[in-house]
C-alpha cells in the first residue's frame, strides 16, 4: 500500500498527500463498506494530519451529467417491479449508463436493480444490490455468468454488482431467468408489482 511505503521512507505525509491517500483508500473499498482494520487505522492517520473525511469525499464525488440525469429519470419511468418475500426486484431498459441507472435504483429502494441496454449489434445489462440479499444467498456474480450464456456472450461481477454483454436480445428470457434464481434463493413466488 503507497501508505507503508510512505511511512517506510519516511515520507511526510501533508494534509494533500492525506487526502489523496485517503481517496484511495475510500475509493478502493466501495465507501467502506469494504474495509477491514487495517485501512480504518490509516485512515485515522491521515485525518489526524488535520484534514476531515469531508475533504476526501470531495475528492471522489461526481456530479452526474446531464445525459446520465436523464437516463436515471428515463429508467424510473419505464421500470418494472417484483416482488419476492420480502425482496423487491426492478427492471428497466435505457439508452446508456445502464451501471449508474442501477445504482441509483437501488438507492430509490430497489433491493436488486437490472437495467439493460440493447444497441444494434450488443446487449448490456448491469445489475447492483444491496446487501440485504446475501442472507438469502443471492450473488449477482453467479446469476449474470448465467446471463452472459443466455445472451451469446459473457457475465460475472462480484456478489452485489453483477453484469453481462452479448449478442441476443431476449430481455423476456434473461428478466424471466433472474426472477426466477431469486425466486428460488428466497423460496417465494414472484408477485408483479403494477
């Protein structure tokens, strides 16, 4: 980690050199939600260079284009919602941005967002999650393998963020397929929410 080797040159560390580490470590592990001690201690060494986590957040933080605004707003009016136990499921299809329009389901209340993106020659789904749906077992990297197959192309990602590009453009298939992984993970039927 650039931190250690700072430290083992004995390199001082400022407040801007603090921030920057301290974006990475943020960056790195999702906000967090990833970090084990070992980067919650550095962190604490760099905040006591007297900066704040504000200042590092600032560093990471985008605004939105407008283009991508628009495909969020797009998405929210086109969406499709199931609901399984206690699990709700959207469904969306947009122009582009399909990775951001997921996350941002998910932060409105979706529990598991897939949006997809079908263009003349490709279709890409994204998917994200919360954590929520891995106390049922439910990982969006093993689903979207699954994905990639049914569409003639490939699929993967990690437990809450799963996504696949190929060529078929069966969307009814490949929602019709994850519905039912997740119906059979949680082991309740699907209800259509209109």
């Amino acid at each position: 980690m650039i931190f250690k080797i700072l430290k083992e040159l004995h390199c001082e560390i400022n407040k801007e050199i603090a921030k920057i580490l301290g974006a990475g470590i943020v960056a790195d592990t999702a906000h967090l939600r990833l970090a084990n001690l070992e980067e919650f201690k550095i962190l604490i060494e760099l905040l006591k260079t007297g900066i704040n986590f504000g200042e590092i957040l600032s560093l990471i933080t985008t605004m939105p284009d407008t283009s991508e605004k628009i495909a969020c707003l797009k998405a929210a009016k086109r969406i499709k919602t199931y609901k399984i136990g206690d699990i709700l499921v959207v469904f969306s299809v947009v122009g582009s941005y399909e990775a951001a329009v997921a996350r941002n389901l998910v932060k409105v209340g979706a529990d598991i967002a897939v949006v997809a993106t079908p263009k003349e020659n490709e279709l890409r789904i994204s998917s994200r999650g919360k954590e929520k749906i891995l106390a049922h077992g439910i990982d969006l990297s093993e689903i979207f393998k699954e994905v990639g197959n049914i569409i003639d192309g490939s699929g993967g990602g990690h437990n809450l963020a799963g996504s696949a590009n190929g060529k078929k453009k069966d969307l009814d298939a490949v929602f019709g397929f994850i519905l039912k992984e997740v119906s059979s993970k949680i082991g309740k039927k699907v209800e259509e929410l209109k």
